[in-house]
C-alpha cells in the first residue's frame, strides 16, 4: 500500500483479496467473541450475565462447542472476503490515482482517507448479507439441542425464506455507517505509520516490522472508529424480524435506553486484541503478493 508500490488497480485488486484471506485466518476468533458479547441479552434482576467478559466468553465457547466453536460462521466471509477485500484495495488505487497529478505524487493524510472512504462506499453494500450471515451463525448456541442454521447457504435461504432480499440485506445503512469512515481511517494511518517508520530506518526501506506495526496500528485505529456503528449493526442483524422497525435509529434508543453510551464499545477488548493481528497479517499478505507481482511484471 505505500506510495513506493504500483498503484495499479488490477494490482491492488489481487494483492487486496490475498490480504483479506489473511486477515479473516488471522482474526475470526477474535470477531466471533466480539459478536457474541456485542448481542448478549441484558440480563434481568437476579439473573448472572451470559458473559462477564472477553475470557469469560472464550473459556465457555471452547468448553460448550470446542476449539473450534470460535471459527463458527466463518465460511460467510472466508467466501467474500477475498473479492471485497480485493474491490476495497482495488478502489483505494483508483481513488489514490483519481488525486494524482503525477505518479510521483505523495497524497496527503486527508486525501489518503477520501481514497479509503471511497473504497468503503463499494465494499459496504457487498459485504452486509455476508456480515448478517456471520453474526447469525456466530451467536447460534453450541450443545445437543440443533441449530436454526445449518450453515451459510441454509441462512440465506432461510432469510430468503422468511422475508426476502430485504431481509438479507437488513443492516446494510449500519454497514456503510461502519465502512465508510473506518475504511478511510485504515488507509490513512497505514500510509502515515509507513512514511513516520520509513524515516526511522536508516535505509529508507520499509520491513517486515514496519509493516507489521503499521498494519497492526491501522487496525486498532480503524475499530475505534468503527465500533459504535458496528455494535448498532451486529444489534439490528441478529434481531427477530419486526423487533427494530425503524433500523438504526430504533437500535439506538433501546441501547441508550437500557444499557447508555457504554454499551456502543461492548466488545471492545476482543476487538481491539483481533484488530492487530488481523490487521497485520493483511498487510504482510498485501505487501508480498504486491512485492511479488512488481518483481515478476513490473512495468504493469
């Protein structure tokens, strides 16, 4: 992603999904926690919450569903995450290029994150069914009892099923809210993490570490922007048909009402712990394949 790379789109397009595949091995566990304590019903006066935290809620998804109840819903974005990821990366270039007068132009942090917003733009409305898919699958309880869904494609027919393309695309509004800002935040502090640790270096070059720190960095910056918006989201996706007929808006009064402010960073510790890794591993993925493509067609 930094500006020494091609900004060519088709590139940025390949290397965008290779990094996406990355990030959801790196991190899903992490957003399954997030999920679950994100919806967790308030409890009512004398009943013990579901879960009193991020370990709390880890210790007892590996206890009730095993290891790898934590990877539960995962095949949603295993398959979308390569082509999103690849259109976000891909409209970032574009919108990288679109602001350059020259391809020796170094954007600055406010135009870097118009290009991040504008990729938000493309990517939200594409990756809210998967989301709603996700979430579902993610807050399915474990045990002997059998699950409503019985993966993704059961999901989808089921929502289908039970009240159409709207009911697939429910919470699409709270995705672009989520999206739009937070992936303008990523691309900004990533070029800005590469430009502070490029000067740092003796050789101007930028490492393995670098890129690890400001992926990683990136990441974390991203979720603190986009955690209200996501809370709101995870809300209104995983709620009975009917229960928030105004969408967000309805979501929103009933958390204020009930739980107040605090509860738009619920799920801010698995969050914030999945947001480097995640993040990193998608850089690391992103800067290889890019490495790789301008070594082997670098005139492209």
């Amino acid at each position: 992603m930094s500006e020494k790379n091609s900004v060519n789109p088709v590139k940025y397009l390949l290397c965008g999904g290779f990094g996406g595949v990355c990030t959801v091995a790196a991190g899903h566990p992490f957003d399954t926690i997030k999920v679950r304590l994100q919806t967790m019903p308030k409890a009512t006066p004398g009943e013990a919450v579901a879960y009193t935290g991020a370990w709390d809620c880890t210790k007892k998804t590996i206890k009730r569903e095993g290891f790898w109840g934590l990877y539960k819903g995962m095949g949603a974005p295993i398959a979308g995450v390569a082509p999103i990821s690849a259109i976000s990366f891909m409209v970032f270039g574009i919108g990288k290029r679109m602001q350059m007068k020259s391809s020796h132009d170094e954007l600055t942090l406010t135009q870097l994150f118009l290009a991040g917003a504008f990729s938000g733009i493309f990517t939200a409305s594409i990756i809210a069914p998967g989301e709603r898919i996700k979430c579902l699958l993610q807050i399915q309880p474990g045990g002997t009892a059998p699950p409503k869904y019985a993966g993704p494609v059961d999901a989808l027919k089921q929502l289908y099923k039970e009240g159409g393309i709207r009911s697939i695309y429910k919470g699409t509004v709270a995705t672009l809210l989520r999206d739009v800002p937070a992936r303008g935040m990523y691309f900004m502090t990533y070029e800005l993490f590469q430009r502070i640790l490029a000067q740092l270096s003796k050789s101007g070059e930028i490492g393995a570490l670098s890129t690890i720190v400001a992926g990683g960095s990136a990441g974390i910056s991203t979720w603190l922007v986009a955690l209200p918006a996501d809370v709101l989201k995870s809300r209104l996706q995983t709620a009975p048909e009917g229960t928030f007929p105004n969408g967000m808006r309805d979501v929103f009064k009933v958390l204020m009402k009930e739980e107040g402010p605090r509860a738009l960073y619920k799920g801010v510790v698995p969050v914030l712990l999945r947001a480097f890794p995640a993040n990193a591993a998608c850089s690391i993925g992103f800067e290889l394949c890019m490495k790789f493509l301008n070594s082997v067609a670098p005139n492209y």
